[in-house]
C-alpha cells in the first residue's frame, strides 16, 4: 500500500513538472509581449485612431446674440433693427485634403507595423544567439573541468617522474602555468553566465530550461526588397507621396456654411409692421497666395520625396554589403565547423592507437594525456564555433522578412 502510494506522488509531480515546463513556442510567445514591441504597436493603434479622425468635421458653432441694441435705453420694443439672434455655423475643410491626411497615418501606421514585426524578428534572433551562447559556455565549463582533471594527472605523472630523477622541473611550471589558466577561463565562463542570465531575464522574465533546441534558417534569395531596413525605407517614400497629396490639395478650396435667424420684437402696441429675419451664407476660400505660400509647401514636399527616394537606394546597397558580410561570416563558420570536426576524428583516432600502444607499454601516460588535452582544446574551440554559427545565423534571419 505505501510502494503504490509513493508511485503515485512520483507520478503526480512528473505531471506536474511537465505541465510546468516551458518549450520554445511558449517562449516565444513571451517575447511577443514584450514592452518594446507593444510601445510600437499601441503607436501604431494611435496612428489608426488619428486616420479614422482625420476625415471628420470640425465642431459646428453654434452663436445666441442681440443686435442693434440702444444703448441709452436697452430694450427690444424701442428700435425696429433690435432682434434677439441664434446663429450656426460649420466649418468644411477641404474633402481631398483630408482623405490624403488620412492616407498619411494610414501609411505611418504600416510603418509601425512593420517596426513591430522588425523589432519581434530582432527579439527572436537575440533570443536563440542567447541560447546558443549558453549551450556553448555549459559545453565550455564541462570541457575545462576535463581539461583540469587531465592536467591533475600530469602533474601527478611529473610528480613521480621528479621522484625517479628525471629533469621536468620545466614540464612541472608549464603544466602548472597551463592550470591557472584553466581556472581563469573557468572564472570567466562562469561571468559571461551570469550576463545571459541577466538577459534571459530582460527578455522572458526567467532562465529558460531548453535542450535541443532548433534554430530554423531564413533562406535569402539575394532580394533587399526582402530585408525589414529596406522596406522600411520604401514605407518612407510611401509616406512623401501622402504628404504631397496633402499639399496638392491645399490649392483646392475650403468651405463652410452659416445660418442665421433674427427674432424681431414687434414693439409696444405692434407698432412695428414685419416679419422675423432669416440669414443663410456659404463660404469658400479662394488660393490667392498659392504662389507665396502652398507651391513653396509642395516643392518642399517633392524634394523630400527626393530625398526619401536616394535613402532608399542608399539602404539597398549598404543592406546588400551588409548581408553580404553576414552570409560570408556564416558559410565561413560552417566551413570551419566541418574542418575541426574532421580534425577530431583524426585526433579521436589517435587517441585509440595511443591508448593500445600504451597499454602494451610501449609509449608513456604523458603522451596520452598531452593527447587528451589537445582533444578537449579542439572540442572547445568547436563548440565556440557552432555558437558563432548560429549567431550569424540568427542575425541575417532578424533582417529577413520572408523567408522559406
């Protein structure tokens, strides 16, 4: 009854350290929440609310007055022009002006949009370089560890050989030099974790707990136009040509509309003979001054077109170079990644004939354990290699929007 009891505890907190584990999807949903990129998107939702206010009218206004009014004796019943007045009126701004008002913060707010994604691509990429860098330090420390246990040995091995009377004092002040600086880079792996640590818990909030982790690749087809910088420099030029129609249309006319209606007093015994008063006006404004004031405002416009237009061949070819060097970075490690892991074949390899020659004594421990250190070298140095894969990897992946 107790075995049975005990299974199902073990059982139950199984389940509930699964249910408690986080995999990378959930982690990437975190990082969809982050405050960077919300900022952006509640800009973004700003930007729309300004579209949807940009074709709305102005408040209408509305006037209660007295005319024509005596001073000497104010009333209503003295003077025929006396009247009590209620006035309205309402402003119509330019329909053509305001539609292409609207089409700026239409077209600003796909920029956010587009800023959002960007900077969602970016949080991602720094996400899987921050694993990669964690895989590779845990790799590295357990390799040092190693590389401390074997240089014990030698010590050990230079400790006996001292008592037997051979000259290794040199070999004994190598082998301890080469310790201390096992320590040190001990030292220094475990600060770089404590950075990534620090920054799992900008990102997350927490320390994931991932294993295996697959880093998915962007695959460029040499476009800019597939690049998050570059597009953003054509949602720019986008965004010039609204200003332009918004300047091309302050030459069209602005108009309003007022009413007005005059109630008369008819005066002490209906001495005055008539009827209330009706005003009606509409207004519209004439582009007088264009010369002056709206043709400099669009040539302005058009020159900034210009220029949004330059930035954006300038980006295409400073983004060109700057994959370009991203792309070559990556395939160099790769390459390099092949190069050592053929290397440790060769050394494994060895390494095994080492082992057989020495146990049938015909070479001493100290070769095999020089031997292993250079093994344990090696896989460090490809462990920093695959980190410095994924990170070339992952940068060109956060500047491409679409990829297979």
């Amino acid at each position: 009854m107790r075995q049975s009891i005990l299974i199902l505890f073990l059982v139950l907190i199984l389940l509930v350290d699964c249910a408690g584990a986080k995999s990378i999807d959930d982690y990437l949903i975190l990082l969809d929440e982050h405050p960077s990129i919300k900022s952006v998107l509640q800009e973004k939702e700003a930007l729309e609310f300004q579209a949807d206010g940009a074709l709305g009218l102005p408040d209408p206004i509305l006037s209660l007055g007295v005319e024509n009014i005596p001073i000497s004796d104010p009333s209503f019943d003295q003077y025929l022009p006396s009247s009590k007045t209620i006035g309205f009126s309402q402003n119509i701004p330019n329909p053509t002006q305001r539609r292409a008002q609207k089409g700026v913060f239409n077209q600003s707010a796909k920029v956010q949009q587009l800023l959002a994604e960007y900077s969602k691509s970016r949080l991602y990429a720094v996400f899987h370089s921050k694993l990669a860098e964690s895989e590779r330090i845990e790799e590295q420390l357990v390799i040092e560890e190693q590389k401390k246990q074997v240089i014990e040995d030698l010590k050990q091995f230079y400790q006996g050989e001292v008592f037997a009377g051979e000259p290794v004092f040199q070999k004994t002040f190598a082998i301890e030099l080469e310790l201390s600086e096992v320590e040190k880079r001990i030292n220094d792996l475990q600060a770089e974790k404590r950075v990534v640590e620090a920054k799992f818990i900008q990102l997350v909030g927490e320390i994931p707990d991932l294993a295996d982790i697959k880093h998915h690749e962007k695959l460029w087809s040499g476009a800019t136009d597939s690049l998050y910088p570059v597009l953003l420099a054509e949602q720019n030029t986008l965004i010039a040509d609204e200003r332009i129609k918004v300047l091309d249309a302050e030459f069209k006319p602005d108009f309003s509309v007022a009413a007005t209606y005059k109630n008369r007093e008819e005066g002490q015994n209906d001495s005055f003979d008539g009827d209330d008063w009706f005003s009606l006006q509409v207004r519209m404004t004439i582009p007088l001054w264009a010369s002056s004031s709206q043709e400099p405002k669009l040539a302005s416009a058009r020159s900034r077109k210009r220029s949004a237009l330059y930035d954006l061949e300038d980006v295409r070819r400073s983004w060109k170079m700057q994959m370009a060097s991203i792309e070559s970075k990556k395939d160099a490690s790769h390459n390099n990644i092949a190069i050592l892991s053929k290397k440790k074949i060769s050394l494994d390899q060895s390494i095994d004939a080492l082992q057989s020659t020495y146990a049938s004594g015909q070479t001493s421990l100290e070769m095999n354990l020089l031997t292993e250190l250079s093994r344990l070298s090696l896989l460090a140095r490809i462990a920093k290699e695959k980190e410095i894969y994924i990170r070339s990897l992952q940068e060109a992946n956060a500047h491409i929007h679409r990829g297979n």
